[in-house]
C-alpha cells in the first residue's frame, strides 16, 4: 500500500504530463463513452458512481508503473462510440 505522501507525488506528476487534462478531455468528448460507473471502492459518491475522471486517476495512482500514455490510447480505444 502506497503512502500518502507517495499517492501525492504520484497524482502531480499525472497532472504535470497532462495525463489529468487528457482525461478531462476525453469525458467532455461526447464521441466517448466516460458515463459514471460503479466502483465498490466509491463510498463517497451517490450510488457508488465514481466520476470518470477520478476512477482513472484512482487507477493510475495505484499502478504507478503503467505506461501512462499507453494507458490513455488504450482507454480511447476501449471507450470510441462508433
């Protein structure tokens, strides 16, 4: 389990290679599916739904050694409306 000061570390440099402004991006997107989806690790938000956005974040900050930017062709890949 990672420290906070480590997940803290990890969610700026996310910010800092604009991997947080891709995602962004991507859920304004209507050309992609971003709805929210139920995570059991989402307590805190109504109906388990956690937000686009944060659920891949989340998801990064946990798997630090994730090729991030292949991550993010993957997920545009995966989430096209075609």
């Amino acid at each position: 389990m990672l420290s906070q000061e480590k997940r803290d570390l990890i969610v700026e440099s996310l910010r800092d290679e604009g991997v947080h402004d891709a995602l962004e991006i991507m859920d304004k997107d209507s050309s992609f599916n971003t709805d929210d989806k139920y995570s059991p690790k989402a307590g805190l938000y109504p109906g388990n739904k956690m937000p686009f956005v944060e659920k891949h974040i989340r998801y990064l900050t946990e798997h630090p050694k994730v090729d991030r930017k292949q991550y993010l062709a993957n997920l545009r890949l995966m989430l096209k409306i075609r």
